[in-house]
C-alpha cells in the first residue's frame, strides 16, 4: 500500500488499493456469473435431453432398452465339434453366476451369426 515507501499510508494510496481491490472482486464476481449461466445452461439441456430419452426410449422387462447391442468376446470354448458352413450351432452364454441357453446361430466361415432367441 506504501506506493512511495515513506514509511505513512496516505488516504491517497488506501484508496487507489480498495478501488483496484474492488475492481478486481467485480471482475472475479462477473466471471463467476458467466460460469453459473454456462452451468445452468448445460443443466436445461441435458434435463431437456433427459425428457427426451424418457419419451422416446422403450426398455424391456429387464430394464434393457430396446434396440441395443451387446458386444460379447468368446473366452473359452468347450465340447467344439467340427462345424461345416451353414450349419446351425447351439451356445450356452455364461455371465457371472447366470447363463442364457439355446442361443442358436448359424456357422459362417469361421463366424457364428447368433440369433436373439434366448432362454432366461
């Protein structure tokens, strides 16, 4: 504050400290409300997109919505007997303690097309 270092303050140079200092909270005060006009906008668009999905979005009686795709990765294969293009396979799908049964495919050069008959 002692901008002429003579050891006083002067009610001059308290004064150019508490408007700078009142500048610089207003400015911070000003960023702030931006940030929460951005916050709040953000927050009406996804409750806008949340409706949305609520309206429009249909799930089974598994809570699963409709359409929806799974991507399973084959860890380990039992009991595997020659199959020839074509021919229908047979799977019995493991997830965690359940499994799904009579999952049928049809073999297509080294691919299983799996079919979404499954036995819970």
């Amino acid at each position: 504050m002692d901008k002429n270092h003579d050891g006083t303050i002067s009610r001059k140079e308290f004064i150019d400290v508490f408007l700078k200092a009142e500048k610089v909270l207003k400015e911070k005060i000003n960023q702030c409300r931006i940030v929460i006009a951005d916050c709040e906008q953000q927050r009406s668009e996804a409750v806008r997109k949340l409706d949305e999905a609520r309206r429009t979005e249909k799930y089974n009686q598994y809570g699963i919505k409709f359409g929806s795709v799974v991507a399973v990765a084959i860890e380990e294969v039992s009991e595997l007997r020659q199959i020839r293009p074509g021919q229908e396979v047979y799977v019995r799908a493991l997830c965690g303690e359940d499994f799904y049964e009579g999952v049928s495919g049809v073999y297509k050069q080294d691919k299983a097309v799996i079919h979404d008959n499954i036995n819970m």
